[in-house]
DNA sequence: AAAATTCATAAAAAGTTCTTGACAAGAACA
DNA sequence: TGTTCTTGTCAAGAACTTTTTATGAATTTT
C-alpha cells in the first residue's frame, strides 16, 4: 500500500519540491501551509507521516505536533532551521520521531523517513494486516490482489480500493458522497457518478462467485458490500 | 432537498451569472451585492455554502467571513482575483475551506462547491446509531435496511425512515404535519395525504409479523408505532 | 339519519435515481 | 513512440420511488 506523507510548511516552495521529490519516490504527498491547515489535514487526509516545519505564523510546529498527538500515535519528523532555537528534548517531549535541520539532504531525509517508518511498523504492524474474506473472496491490499475461488483475478487499484473498504466494512451502506471521501480522497474533484462505474466494473468481475455476499444498491442512498450470516 | 447557496459579490454581473448558472444545477441561490448585505442575507436564508468575494466595497469578504464563522460552521468559498494580495494562510485562519481564483472556470468552481460539501457532511454525518429492534423486527438506518424474522426485507428509503422514526418512538402518536416535518424535513411543500400512503405501504409489508406491536391510526390525530408491553 | 370529516386504497402521473455502453483523457508500459 | 490499461465523463433509457388524485368506506358530529 502506498505510504501518504503530510508536509507542513509555510514556505511554498519548499512544500512544492518535497512533494515532486517523494512523489517520485513513490509515496503519496499532500502539503499545508500553516498548522491550522495541517491539522485540518491531518484528520482528513490520515497519513502514516508528518513532516512539519517548527517555524511558522500563527500556529508552530510544536503546537501542531503536540495537537496531532493527542489523536494520533503517528510518526512525525520536525524539521528547523539551522541555527533555529531547537531544545531537542522539548520536542521528544512532544512525541516527535526525528529531527531534520534545514538546509537538509534529500537523501538523507529520505532515509530517515524510511527509519522511522520502519520502526514504527515494526511496533504496531507485527500483525500484518490481515486479507478480507468471505465465501470464495479474497481481497487484500497488501498485495493489492483479489482472489475469487482462490484463484488471482486482475483488478485495477481504484477497484479494488473501493472494493475492500466496502467489504472491510460490510453491511454498512455508504453514500457516494463518502465513498469518494474514503477511497479517493477528502479533495478528490469530480462526479459521484464515477462511484456507479466502478461498482459496475466490480461486478462484472464478482458475478456469480457466490451467494454469500454482494454489491448491493441501496436505492437513493448509495452502496454497500452485503453479507448473508 | 435542495442545497442553498449564498453568493457575495459586489459585481452585479458576476452575481447574476453564477445565480443562473447554479440554479441550472439545481441549486437555490441568493445573492448580496457588499458585505453588510451579505450578514443579513446569511442570518435569514440560512444557506449551505457561501460563496465570498474578497474585495468589496462597506465590508471586505475577510471581514464578513470573520463575522459569519462566529455565528455558524457552514463551508465558505472565497473568491479572489487573480493578482490580488491573498494570504492563504489567513484565510485558513478565519474559517474559509476552499479558494478560487478569478477569472475561475465554472466548472471547476461547481467541482469545488461539490467537494466542499461532501467533506462538510461527512464529517458531520458519521453518528453510528444502533438499530431499532421488536419481536421479529428490526430496522437499521445505518444499513438502510428491515428485517422481519431475521429476514432483510426491501423497502424504498421513505418508508424505511418513516418506519423507523415511529418504530424509535414508539406509542407516542404523531400528527401528520409532524411526521411530513420530522422525516420528510421542515421545508417539504406537499399534501399530507403523502404519509397515508407510505404508511398504507408499510403496513402491507408489516402484516402477520407479529401481534405485539403495528402501525396504528389514531383517529383524528395521526399514527403510532403501537406495542403491548 | 344526514352531513361532515377523516381514512384506506388503488391507480395514474410525476419525479428521481441507477445502469449501462460508448468514449476520451491520462498513465503505464513496452 | 505507439499501444494498452485505467480512470473518469456523459447521456439515454430503464428501473424504481414518491406524490397526487379519485373514490369509497369508516367514523364522528349535528
């Protein structure tokens, strides 16, 4: 599963080339410009890291930073300006994982954002998380694979997001509105139709599996993932 | 129902062109022409969504977005001109959940208000609540759903939350002008004869479940979801 | 017991929401 | 670079729900 980033910083640029540089590493990257953005961002947006810079107007990234760990155990690495005022012990107080001082090497960053998600990973996720199943289905995003009948079938990532967060919470029916809140994102932009397509590009793929579940409309409301107990 | 947009701008044109344009998407839309105008029409339309110019004449669209976020917590849009001094920041500060810059495209601009709204509601919306549950009965709205004898039984969404908001409170009588308020929402225009038929529907789907509990008319009153304790 | 009011029911009309296929833009890949 | 795959858009028509209307039955009032 792709790793989702959360930069904080007031300084654009600076947002803008970490995005480009670890996009192109492979992760996901939504930036915000001050602490209250970020925190706004954080909750919606859910990433499994924070990098946040300790300077900035009206809200500082040690303010953020103590916010964000009162609802999340998330790592976070702080990142200040040489020179800057820093009491390292102040800020592992706070529960930040790691500390980078601007100018900073990319490479090196990169390095210690894998660090630290190593071992954070390594603390929390010794139960690598577990498959979906039901009669004749597996879906697990660890390996972004669908199996039906056990055998692998070819599904692309969309669908098969869509998929698994409906089955992982089946029974539940959800709106279009909060299905591309979930699976595409708080700031996807686009028509709630596009929710209708892949349900029927899934079932396609799903007919005649099994009668134990299945995509169900629940007519003027939205979708859910069905299962007879 | 009908989404309600609320339009501030000091250009008459601008007000006019986005007032067509949304209530050709099927939204209500008033505008204001300055600031001071645009406090009054929010306190007394009550709309969903603001969408806030920034350079007005009286009163600015920082101060009106100020003034409106110490009242009430619903979505506001701002419009900027493209050049403009514009501090995303501080319009982050104040309360704002999304930008657009003049000249915008309206579809863009429509993709937006659309997002915003469905972030807005999401958030608000996600109130787990448990299912309602009689002898052989039980209505779940979190899985839109009725089963009778542990049956899942299909029913349009009306009846089901017609249903259900009797069934939750049970043996207190409603009138119809109550029912058509409290399902159907305060601001449905239409006969009261609607509720009859719905509940005409639900009681053919209900017969035969089971004697300690019906959908009873109270003569000259209203309805009632009746049960022998 | 007649008149007036209130309900139940069926069926038509109006309105809304889904499904589907065709297509296009963009990404991934060779 | 072209090709294939994925994702998203759109629109027509199908499927379904909701509302209105009409009529007769039930109940209350006078």
């Amino acid at each position: 599963m792709e790793t989702k980033l959360l930069v904080v910083d007031d300084d654009v640029n600076i947002c803008d080339m970490l995005k480009l540089y670890f996009e192109n590493e492979n992760y996901k990257v939504k930036t915000a410009c001050d602490g209250v953005e970020g925190l706004k961002a954080f909750k919606l947006y859910e990433p499994d890291l924070v990098l946040l810079d300790i300077m900035m107007p009206k809200k500082d990234g040690w303010q953020l930073c103590r916010e964000i760990r009162e609802i999340s155990s998330k790592p976070v690495i702080m990142i200040t300006a040489k020179g800057e005022v820093f009491d390292k012990v102040l800020g592992l107080e706070l529960g930040a994982d790691d500390f980078i001082v601007k100018p900073f090497d990319m490479k090196e960053l990169s390095a210690r954002i894998k660090a630290v998600l190593r071992r954070y990973n390594a603390h929390t996720n010794n139960n690598d998380e577990e498959a979906v199943r039901f009669e004749n289905i597996e879906i697990s995003l660890q390996r972004y694979e669908l199996k039906l009948n056990g055998k692998a079938i070819d599904v692309p990532p969309k669908e098969l997001e869509l998929l698994y967060f409906l089955a992982s919470n089946c029974n539940r029916v959800f709106t279009r509105d909060q299905l591309l809140d979930k699976v595409w994102g708080f700031d996807y932009l686009g028509d709630s139709r596009t929710v209708d397509v892949h349900v029927k590009r899934l079932r396609e793929k799903l007919e005649g599996v099994s009668d134990k579940w299945s995509l169900k409309t629940v007519w003027g409301v939205g979708y859910k993932f069905d299962t007879v107990i």
